[in-house]
C-alpha cells in the first residue's frame, strides 16, 4: 500500500477513534479532562429554558441536560430534520475506495479522505417561518494518476507511473433554505431555497473550477420514532475558469431513520450524484446505499449525536474513477442559541 494511500487510513482510523472516545468514556471523565486542558464548552440557551421539539415540550435544564431518557430519542429525531429547530456543527471523516468499473483506473483500488465541516444554523424569523443555512467546507485527499513518457521520438507512449495524492480545500457549497415551523408531532416537513458552489479548491483537481448557484429543497415526513425524506440540490454554472468544463450537477440525500430508544438510531442517509453534463451516460449516475447507526451521548453539558455508516455504490460511473465503498464517521455538537 503507498505511503499516502496509509496517511488516508491512519486519519480515518483516528478520526474513527475520536468519534468512539465518548461512548466508551463518562461525561464526568471527559469533562474533566477538557477542564485540565483549559478547553471550556458552553450551551447557552440565552433565556430559553426550553425548546420545542416536533411539539413537544422538551424539559431541558438550564445546564442543557436532557431531564429523561425520552428526550434523548426527540433530540436524536429533531437532529436529523434538515429543517429542523436545532443549532449543530457536524464534522464528517469519510473514506472512500475509489476504482473505475472498466479503462485504465480499473486495475487498481486507491483512497480518497474527505473531512467536511458542516454547521447547521436556524435562524427564526417568525411565529411560522425560519431560515436554514447550511455551509458545507470540504478538506479533501484526493488520488490521481501519474504518466510519463516512453519510447523513441517518433513513437512516445504514455506509461502509467502510479497514483499520487493532493491534499487541500475543496468547492465550499452553501445552501439557505426557508421552511415553515411545524407545529404538530407528526407530518409533512419540508423547506427551499437557493444554493451556491464556489471554486474555493485549492487544486484543480479537488474542485470544478466555476462559480455555480442553483436550488435547494427538502420534503419528508415526521412520524412517532421516525423520520423519513429527500434533500435534493442542483448547480448550473454561472462564471469561473473557461477552460474548465460548464457545470450541471444534481446531488440528492435521501435518508431514513428509526428511533430504537434511549438516543439510538438506525437508518441510512446516502446521497445520489448526477453530473449531467458527461457525454457518456454511463458516466453521469452515481447511486449509493447504505445503512447508519447513530446515538446522542453528552460530553459534558453537550449532547453530541455520533453516527458511523457504510455504504455501497449499487450504480456509479463507468470509466470514470469514483468510490465503490464509502465508509464515515460523524461527530455532531448539538448547540442552541
């Protein structure tokens, strides 16, 4: 395995082991751990000593700290509502095995490690309305191949050398959706707004090289102990690189998951490319599945919702190297402001 190739997994193996720290550690040890290291969190409802969850009345104290163990199941349901009431900062280590099904990068696997820092900030505007920002800022390890040249003057070939990686910012991706403030326990959510993608990548390879803006939806359903529905987004480009090519991209996460009580959570959360713009259709569709175990803990006066998930690219591009297997972990704060 090449150097680079292993730098991938170790990060991926610390990240995993981060994000298992807090299950297997007390709330009072690592509290007091951050208090040696002078490291302070704090969850400042600013005068709301209670939040409304899917219309419950959720008894939070002052601390932050769930009253019963019903709570943890409303906070583990609200958390994964695209749209819903809760302040979170999501970070999310992902590693892929990337292959192409046929052509040259079919004959050997390589890594890619992507680390996206993902905020979810509601702001309310009203009694019945609220706005969603959603920035999504990549940090990214990405694998390519190297080639030079061989043979005579006349007759040069190109020889595959190997793989190589680059490592920086990818396209930072920011969504603001309007939603209606739901009421009820039980129902339709849903929420829409625009989108943007900008060529914030550090290398051309880790990024599309074009300033991209487009629409953001989201519809689902809220039942008792569950949770159900899509988040589609679409860019076309507006500006950018003009030697790169135009862009027209549609991501798409649909999610399920299912409350197992006492903060638990099974489900799957994958999301659906397609790049329309390929001149190969076999190219355009990449179409995960997957399964995800999740549960909110507290580190010390803040829940955390831990989640891991495996998933499998049941249809994915053909000559094009894309990940047949996406393995990742999530580590997400729960705040309220």
């Amino acid at each position: 395995m090449p150097a680079l190739q292993r730098l991938n997994l170790y990060c991926f193996l610390l990240a995993a082991l981060w994000v298992i720290l807090p299950v297997g550690a007390s709330p009072g040890a690592i509290q007091e751990a951050l208090a040696s290291s002078d490291q302070k969190l704090c969850y400042d409802l600013k005068g709301t000593s209670n939040q409304l969850v899917f219309g419950k009345q959720a008894a939070v104290n002052s601390e932050g700290l769930a009253a019963d163990e019903s709570q943890g199941a409303d906070l583990a349901q609200e958390s994964s509502n695209p749209v819903g009431s809760l302040t979170m900062f999501n970070i999310k280590t992902s590693l892929a095995l990337v292959d192409s099904r046929e052509g040259p990068y079919s004959d050997r696997t390589d890594t890619s490690l992507i680390i996206n820092v993902q905020p979810v900030i509601p702001i309310t505007l009203s009694e019945d309305w609220r706005l969603l920002m959603r920035p999504v800022i990549p940090l990214i390890s990405q694998p390519y191949r190297t080639f030079a040249t061989a043979g005579s003057r006349r007759h040069k070939t190109l020889v595959d050398t190997g793989t190589d990686y680059t490592f920086g910012l990818g396209d930072i991706v920011f969504a603001a959706m309007f939603s209606p403030v739901s009421k009820e326990a039980e129902g339709f959510i849903g929420g829409l707004g625009p989108t943007f993608m900008f060529p914030t990548a550090t290398d051309k390879i880790l990024g599309r090289g074009k300033w991209s803006i487009g629409s953001a939806g989201f519809l689902g359903y809220s039942g008792k102990g569950w949770i159900a529905g899509i988040f589609p987004q679409h860019w076309w480009s507006v500006g950018g690189d003009p030697d790169r090519n135009d862009v027209s991209l549609t991501q798409a996460q649909y999610f399920a998951m299912l409350g197992l009580g006492n903060g638990w959570q099974i489900g799957m959360a994958p999301t659906i490319t397609i790049d329309w713009l390929q001149k190969d259709p076999d190219n355009r569709w990449t179409v995960p599945v997957g399964l995800m175990l999740a549960k909110i803990v507290h580190v010390g006066k803040v829940p955390v919702k831990i989640a891991a998930s495996a998933e499998y690219s049941v249809f994915r591009p053909r000559t094009i190297p894309s990940a047949e297997w996406d393995f990742w972990l999530q580590l997400t704060p729960i705040l309220s402001f």
